[in-house]
C-alpha cells in the first residue's frame, strides 16, 4: 500500500507542474499575439507609406503640369481643374494618415495589454 504523504507530494507535483505547463502555454500564446500585433502595425505602416508615396508623387506630376502652362490664369479651366486635383490629394493624404491612426491605436492599444499581460504570466511562474 501507498504511503499517503507520498500521494500528497505527487498530487503536489503534478499541480505545479500543470500550472507551470499552462504558464508556458499561455506565454507562447501571449508571444505568438505579440508578434502577430506587432507584424500589423508594421504592415499598415507600410501600406500607409506606400500611398504617402503615390499621393506625393502624383502631387509633383500636377505641380509639373501647372508649371509647364504658359501663365496660370484663373480663366484657364485646365489650370483650375488642376489646382481642384492638388487640393483633393492633399485631402486623400489627411485621411490616409487620420485612417492609419485610428487602425493602429486599437492594435497599439491591443499590444500594451497583451505585453502587460505576458509579463504578469512570466512573474507568476517565477514565484512557482
């Protein structure tokens, strides 16, 4: 027959090392999250410059084609068609950086807690 006291330790081991399994699972899915978090914020940065880009360059292909008219008059309906263009870039560009923003600030928000919560598992399973 089994000692009891040698039951209780077992049971004991088992739960500390169940809780420290589930401390690593929970840190390799907090890690996995993190770096998921992170990887979107870079994509969306990434997709945000890309259109910056596109928006300045088209910017400067107007900007040329005004400076190459004769004299910019505000009876030339080219030139003011232009003009309306440049303005509705500049707008595109306040909202491509308004929409990177608000995409990233609920996924900035999203990785605090998550690394916060990381960091509590972590401590938790140095105490264990």
């Amino acid at each position: 027959m089994m000692n009891p006291d040698y039951a209780k330790i077992g049971i004991q081991y088992i739960k500390n090392n169940s809780n420290t399994d589930l401390f690593s699972i929970r840190k390799t899915q907090l890690s996995s999250l993190i770096k998921e978090l992170y990887h979107q914020i870079r994509q969306r940065e990434q997709i945000k410059e890309c259109n910056l880009y596109n928006i300045n360059k088209d910017t400067c292909k107007i900007d040329t084609e005004i400076m190459g008219q004769e004299q910019f008059s505000y009876d030339n309906t080219n030139a003011l068609k232009l003009q309306n263009k440049l303005i509705d870039l500049e707008k595109e560009k306040r909202d491509q950086l308004s929409q990177f923003f608000k995409d990233t600030m609920s996924l900035q928000k999203s990785l605090i807690y998550t690394i916060a919560d990381y960091q509590k598992i972590k401590q938790k399973e140095q105490m264990m």
